[in-house]
C-alpha cells in the first residue's frame, strides 16, 4: 500500500483527490458494520433508505442539496 501525506494529497487536482475519496469510502461500506452508529441513527437512516426505496423521485440529488446547503 502506498502512503501519502495528507499535504502531497491535498496538492493533488480535484478530480484526484475526490477518486483517492471514493476509494476510501467504497473501503468503509465494505464493512459497513464496523461504522460506529448509534441505534437512533441506524433506525434513521433504515427509515429513510426505505422511503427512497418506495419514492425515489422525491429524493434530492446531492447537487440540490450542496446547493441549499451552501446558500443557507
């Protein structure tokens, strides 16, 4: 495995550093078990999965929300 320093990352383009991001994060859902989540956050985001599930037009994409986000 290589080894970066976190500044030499930061260097790096956008485009780069967000693939370094979901090559880690496709790392953690592998064993999503291991994310530490309380039974009140586990139960909420198994209702929300299930209501995307059954209406998934009336999701947001994650552009609407960065967006709302960022304009509050």
């Amino acid at each position: 495995m290589n080894r970066a320093s976190i500044e030499h990352i930061l260097e790096l383009p956008p485009s780069d550093r967000v693939a370094i991001v979901q090559e880690i994060w496709e790392s953690v859902v592998e064993d999503i078990s291991a994310i530490p989540l309380t039974t009140g956050q586990r139960e909420e985001l198994e209702k929300r999965w299930l209501d995307f599930q059954q209406n998934p037009e009336e999701g947001e994409s994650w552009d609407e929300v960065e967006k709302a986000l960022r304009s509050e």
